[in-house]
C-alpha cells in the first residue's frame, strides 16, 4: 500500500490507524488498559508489520464503552462480556426486524 493509498483509508472505520499508545490517549486511559482488553477478547487489535499493535477507530468506539463501564466499578472482564452480549442482541433484533419487514410484505394478514 503507498502512501497516497493509506490516505484513502482514513475515512474507514475499520482501517488500523492508532498505536496503542495514541489510542490509550486518546481514550485517556493505559496501553495495559487496552491489552487487557484484547486478552478478554473484547478486541483484537491488528499488527503492524513490525509486531505492533494498531488500533481501528470502530475499536476505539468500544473500548470507550468498556472503559465507561469500568470506571463506574464494572469488572473488566465483565464489562467485556456485557458489551459482547449487548452487540449480539442488537444484531439479533436487527435481524429479527429485517425477518419481520420481509413477512409483513409478502403476507400482510398473517403477522399481528
């Protein structure tokens, strides 16, 4: 990837711009903070091609949640899993209404 290619990536959510020190910063918490959280799981940060890691701006997002919930007393590992948890859901319900609009449009008289 050239340089002028990476500049196109910025805009992506998914693109691993931020060390895990500028990402600790950003978040104001540790580099240790952000480990732990790959340890749990919760995310898995990508690695350069010099074995560091680097951080996406989507997983930016849910650390903050994590951290949130850890700064109001929550276990890491807690928060770590109550997070995972909520996403599934979301991503259930969301299903869940797709599956319901496509019923509704073929046959109307059938859902209540």
């Amino acid at each position: 990837m050239t340089a002028d290619d990476s500049y196109g990536r910025l805009d992506d959510d998914d693109y691993p711009a931020y060390t895990v020190g500028r990402a600790a910063e950003m978040l104001g918490t540790t580099p240790a903070f952000l480990r732990a959280l790959g340890e749990a799981r919760l995310i898995n940060p990508l690695r350069s091609e010099g074995g560091h890691r680097r951080y996406s701006r989507y997983q930016l997002r849910i650390a903050a949640r994590a951290r949130e919930m850890v700064d109001q007393g929550t276990p890491i590992e807690a928060a770590c899993r109550i997070i995972v948890l909520e996403d599934q859901l979301e991503e259930a319900q969301r299903i869940n209404a797709t599956y319901r609009r496509a019923a509704e449009t073929s046959h109307p008289s059938a859902v209540a």
